[in-house]
C-alpha cells in the first residue's frame, strides 16, 4: 500500500509493510496477504489455487507431518524455500550435491530424521554409496579440524595468510 504525503514540497511514496494473514479450516491453511483496509479480509486467488497444503502434496505426493508440526506463519516461509532451493533443478547445484550437503550437516548437527532423509535423497539423485560415505567423512574432517583450530585459538589472520601462501603454490604447480 503506497501512501502519498508532502515533503519540502514535493510527493514521496512511502511503502507500509505487508501484513500476512494466516485461516484454517480443518486441515486445509491458507497465508494470504493484506492490501488496504477494511472491516473483513477478501481472499482473492488469481488463477492457480494458492493453498500450501495441496502444493506440498501435488509435489511430494503427501503432506509429511514434519509440515503440520510447524506454525502456518512457517511453513508460508518454509514450502518456498525448500521448494526454491532443495527440489529446484535449475539452480547452481544439482540434486545429489544438495542432499550430498544436507547429509554432511545433519550427520555434524546431528539429526537422526535429517540423516535418513538426505542419505535416500542423494541416492534418489543418482548418489552411490562411495559418495555418500565420502560426504560424511568431509564433514568428520571439517568438524575435526575446526575443533583443534578454534579450540588451539589459532589466530584467524595468520591462518588465512597461510591458505591463501598455501593455495597459490598448488595454482603455481598446476600451471
């Protein structure tokens, strides 16, 4: 919504935040958006339906409870992302990497259900075991030594000139 005021003469426009609004009824939730007042809400669905819940399950097949465990504000936020980046072919990383990454993270958080699910992903993507243990070895490394450098307080500064030295011997070699 754009209000116009007058300011040293001239129109600004100001831009109030959008407000989002969440309904229910039984298992069917709905975030919509408010534009303009008024003394009820006019929910107006422009062509594609707009409910959360059929879009997970016309894409996943189901909607799994890890969803329904989530507040409506959440999972308007949650379903985008994990829509937009996690099951989107055309972004920088293809599938198996994504999940290769998912389950590198869940097994150093560690989340057991992050673990199936990234583990049967990756493989679902084309992942073969000998990735899959690889993945989890990256992350034991990554944990190891991020643990005996910050525990041995190594100073930042020093390190990051010793791996850009570092670095720049093994570009030098490869030419």
């Amino acid at each position: 919504m754009v209000d116009d005021q007058k300011s040293s003469g001239r129109a600004e426009n100001l831009v109030r935040p959008i407000e989002t609004r969440y309904a229910h009824s039984g298992d069917v939730r709905i975030a919509y958006q408010v534009v303009g007042q008024g003394s009820f809400d006019l929910v107006f669905v422009p062509g594609f339906i707009s409910n959360l819940d059929l879009r997970i399950e016309a894409t996943l097949g189901s909607v799994p409870d890890m969803f329904k465990t989530l507040p409506d504000v959440a999972v308007a936020g949650a379903w985008p992302e994990i829509k937009g980046v996690q099951l989107n072919p055309k972004t920088a990383l293809d599938g198996k990497t994504k999940e290769l990454l998912g389950l590198a993270v869940a097994a150093q958080i560690p989340c057991q259900y992050c673990i199936y699910f990234h583990t049967e992903a990756a493989k679902l993507n084309g992942a073969i075991d000998e990735e899959i243990k690889e993945a989890v070895a990256m992350a034991a490394i990554v944990r190891h030594w991020s643990t005996m450098l910050n525990g041995s307080q190594v100073d930042l500064t020093t390190f990051k000139k010793q791996a850009d030295d570092v670095f720049a011997a093994v570009k030098a070699k490869s030419q």
